[in-house]
C-alpha cells in the first residue's frame, strides 16, 4: 500500500548536521550523470510506454517512487539490450539483405516481450523499495495472465535476470528524481520561516513529477523557446540532454512549480531562492511545470 512521507517526523529523519553530507551525495550523482548524458538516453521513455507503467503501477498500488524507478530501470535496459541485439545482427558474417531479416525478426520478438520486460522493471524497482513488500513471481505472473501473456514463472525469474545481466546489475547507487524533490522540500520544510501545508506540497510534487515523466523532452523543449525564443527551436542536442539529466535542477523547479500550484507564484519564487541558486531557470521551468498540472486537471475533468 502506498504511504506518503510525513514530513514533520523529526525522530526518524536525517539529522541536521547530515543534511549537507546527503546533499552532497546527490549533486555527486547528479554531475556524474550530466557528464555521462547523450542524446539517446530517453529514447525508450516515451509518454506512451511512461503512462502504461504508471498504470500497472497504479492497479498494484505500489510507492510512488516505485513506478518512476521502474521507467527509468525499463528504458536503461532497452537502451543496453537494444544496442546489444543489434551489435549481433550488424557483425553476423550474412549478407546486408539477410542481416535485415534478422533485424525485423529481432524488433517482432522485441515488440512481444515488451509487456513481460515492463513487469520485470516493475518487479525490480519494487525491491529495491521494500523486498518484504515487493512483486512476487506469482503475482507477476498473475499480472501477465490477465494481460493474455501465458508466461511461466521460469520465464519470468529468466527476464528479471537478463534486465539485471543488460543493466551490469548497477542498481544500488541508483536515485530517482523523485528523491531529490523530497529532499528539497524537506529542507525547505525544515529551514524556511514560510509557513505551508507540506502534505499539499507533496501531492503537487507527485502530479509534477508525473507530468515531467510523461511529457520530459516536450516540457524542456517549450522552456527552451521560451527563453531563447526562435533559436530554441534549433538548441544543440548535446547540450538538450544535459539540461535533462539535472536532477537537482529538477527537484528544485518541481518543489517550485509545487508552491505555484498551491500558493501562487510569489511563494514560489521565494521556495526557489531557498531550494538553489539558479532562479532565473527554475521560475521558467515551474511555469511550464504548473501548465502541465493545470493541463493534467482539465483533462481528468473532461
């Protein structure tokens, strides 16, 4: 079952004195993942394969944190798995002809595990959450079975194992951006002289962050013409994907982008004065934050 942060707990969170320590972990990442962006790194996050996670997600009523780790697992794999396939295909001493056959037998079989590679993400994400509270075999099965996939829990321990074997088993170190909002918002909740509804706050993170995931590159890609104007329009996609894997820059727009939703814009700018230095990004990444909310509500009551 879902259960959100609480926020004024003080006995069971960081102690104050750890609060740099922790935030000095997360911007470690956070440079080590700039430094490593290329323009390819969220080929297979797309909103439709991002909104059919969300939604497993959901039905099983899993953590938050579960579905966004699960995207990120999922298309970290793709994106190793694909690129191995197709090292095969391409060194197969056959002719280019052959080769092509192959490789459209190669996206056919690709196209049939999707469904059972998705689960397999989900299972993974869900325990690295909670092993006590994670997806069984069982249940992964039992998800496919109404899905009309009839895998056999041998199958199901065989692409939990191949996701793991494609992704180097490179799991531990991993941090969602989710993370880093939550770790924003508690610092702001702990520091700030402003007052607010932290449990509000949240749920507008959570809606935030739903519609980055959905809609990343699109989000991105209008804060840029906003700021640059035409020339937006032609921004270099080496330095797109960099924006991209900010994190840190991402936590503090959507902790922004929050404040907006539920305060107004003048409380927002004073969250982000708090949250990181760059305010000049943030308050333009928070207006198309809270457009995207607004968009997401007026299409929940049509």
């Amino acid at each position: 079952y879902i259960i959100s942060p609480n926020f004024d707990d003080s006995h069971n969170s960081l102690s104050e004195d750890m609060y740099e320590d922790w935030l000095c972990i997360l911007a470690a990442e956070n440079i080590q993942r700039i430094h490593d962006a290329v323009e390819w790194d969220h080929v297979f996050l797309t909103s439709a394969t991002v909104q059919y996670i969300f939604t497993v997600c959901v039905r099983l009523r899993l953590p938050h944190e579960v579905k966004y780790l699960a995207a990120l697992i999922y298309n970290d794999f793709m994106l190793a798995h694909v690129e191995d396939l197709y090292k095969i295909c391409y060194e197969s001493n056959v002719s280019n002809e052959q080769k092509m056959r192959e490789w459209k037998q190669i996206e056919s079989n690709l196209s049939r595990q999707t469904t059972l590679r998705i689960l397999s993400a989900i299972q993974i994400a869900s325990k690295l959450h909670s092993f006590h509270d994670s997806l069984s075999r069982k249940l992964v099965r039992f998800c496919l079975r109404t899905l009309g996939y009839a895998y056999t829990e041998d199958s199901i321990i065989h692409s939990e194992i191949r996701v793991l074997t494609s992704i180097d088993w490179k799991l531990s170190f991993r941090q969602t951006p989710l993370v880093y909002a939550e770790t924003l918002l508690k610092m702001l909740e702990r520091r700030s002289l402003m007052q607010f509804d932290t449990a509000t706050y949240w749920q507008f993170v959570l809606l935030s962050m739903d519609c980055v995931f959905m809609f990343w590159d699109d989000i991105l890609n209008r804060l840029l013409i906003n700021i640059l104007g035409s020339a937006g329009y032609n921004f270099p996609r080496y330095q797109f994907c960099r924006v991209r894997a900010d994190w840190m820059l991402l936590g503090a727009s959507i902790v922004a982008a929050a404040a907006a939703c539920a305060d107004g814009a003048m409380i927002a700018d004073q969250s982000c004065t708090r949250s990181a230095e760059h305010l000049w990004m943030i308050s333009r990444i928070c207006v198309w934050l809270s457009s995207s909310v607004l968009w997401k509500n007026m299409d929940r009551r049509q």
